[in-house]
C-alpha cells in the first residue's frame, strides 16, 4: 500500500473518530396526526394499540428485526 494510501485511510478513520466523539445525529421524532412523540407517549389509546401490535411480535437481535405474525 502506497503511502499516500495509507495517509487517507488515517485521515478517513481521524475524521470517523471525530465524528463519533461529537455526535452530530439528531434525535429521532415521531408526527402522528399532528402529535409530538410526548403526546404519543401520553396517549392511552395510542400506547395500547402499539401493545397489541407488540404483543404479536418477536425481535430477532442477531439481524436486528422485527418480526410480526398475524
């Protein structure tokens, strides 16, 4: 591998590094008819059809999948 090759590769993983330390992600929201993620939370109705929905379904953490039966 050519030096210069090697120069890259150290500057891509700085960059990664730098860009894992920082966090630049946003956080992830919910808009559901008009409602914020709190309201979702808050709602009896919304938290218990998502239970019903749960309850039919199994997580697969080796593939990190959700899996749902009818």
């Amino acid at each position: 591998m050519s030096c210069r090759a090697k120069m890259i590769l150290v500057g891509l993983t700085v960059l990664n590094a730098i860009a894992l330390i920082t966090n630049f992600s946003l956080p992830v929201g919910a808009a559901i008819a008009g409602k914020t993620y709190n309201d979702l939370i808050s709602d009896p109705d919304f938290t218990r059809a998502v239970q019903s929905i749960a309850q039919k379904c199994r997580v697969n953490v080796d593939i990190a999948r959700l899996e749902c039966y009818r």
